[in-house]
C-alpha cells in the first residue's frame, strides 16, 4: 500500500531515506528513523527542582474507649 505522501523522507542523524510504501515505513520506524518534519526534540538535562514541605504531624489525642453498652453501665 502506498504511503499518503510520496515520497515520505525519513531521518536518522545527518542521513535521509525516502519511503513509498507503508512496509518501508514500518521498517524504518521501528530501526529508529522518524519522519522529517516530525524529530522528537532532544531531552534537555537539566535537573528538577522538587521541593518538599515537612509537615509536623502532632499524635491524636488519647481517649478512653469504653467497651460496655449503656445498658450494661447502669447496673444491669
């Protein structure tokens, strides 16, 4: 099957390929080529900053758990 764009040039480095059929084009791809127009920007290396905030966390205050129902604390 032919390719939308005749010829669709590809790129690797400083090289270039032209491309007429999609088996071409899926062979190339998958080598590493990209289509012209379309280089994926190089990936910048500079280094995020990432902040962290240190929340103090206080412990919850102690409460007394009773186990009896009222029923049960009235006499019964």
């Amino acid at each position: 099957m032919h390719l939308p764009e005749l010829p669709t040039i590809f790129v690797k480095g400083d090289e270039e390929r032209k491309a007429y059929f999609t088996i071409q084009a899926k062979e190339l791809i998958e080598a590493g080529w990209v289509i012209k127009g379309q280089e994926k920007p190089e990936p910048k290396l500079e280094a995020k900053k990432e902040v962290f905030e240190v929340i103090e966390e206080k412990p919850a205050p102690k409460t007394r758990i009773s186990t009896k129902t009222k029923e049960e604390g009235e006499g019964k």
